[in-house]
C-alpha cells in the first residue's frame, strides 16, 4: 500500500494512477486536481520545507477581520492581532 504521508511525493504518479483505476469520482476528481499543479504538489510532498505557521496566521489575521466586519476600524485590528 501506497501513502504519501512521509514525504515521498516520488510515489505520487504511482498512487495517481491507482486512483485513476478506482471507482471513486470523488478521487478522480481529486486526482485531476493534482494533475493541474503537479509540480508543486510533488514539491510540497518531496520537500522539507513547509508554509503552514504562515498560513496559520494569515487564517487567524482573516477570522479576526471576519469577526469584526462593521465594529471597528484599522486601530482595533491591530491591537487584537498583536494581543493575540
């Protein structure tokens, strides 16, 4: 069995055309998907290197601005992104 859990996005292809063998639209889907980009996600899979503390914050900074809508302005904003 194939996983693409431990960094091994060398195995991808491989794991692609099982998928491609399935019987699961969902995952041709999904599959197809991969296809559009799939050097980054190779990279994203081979590569030691992760943006996820980035996109954490970007994702907290944007529920913060979602929660606020309409409350307060720029000030307020800044504080609680600080404070948090």
């Amino acid at each position: 069995m194939i996983t693409l859990t431990q960094c091994q996005g060398e195995y991808l292809p491989v794991w692609l055309d099982a998928v491609r063998q399935d019987d699961l639209p969902s995952l041709r889907t999904l599959a197809a998907g991969i296809d559009r980009g799939l050097d980054a996600v190779t990279a994203g899979l081979t590569l030691p290197w992760s943006s996820g503390a980035v996109e954490g914050d970007v994702n907290r900074i944007r529920m913060f601005k979602r929660q606020m809508f309409g409350r307060a302005g720029f000030a307020l904003l800044r504080k609680r992104v600080l404070l948090a």
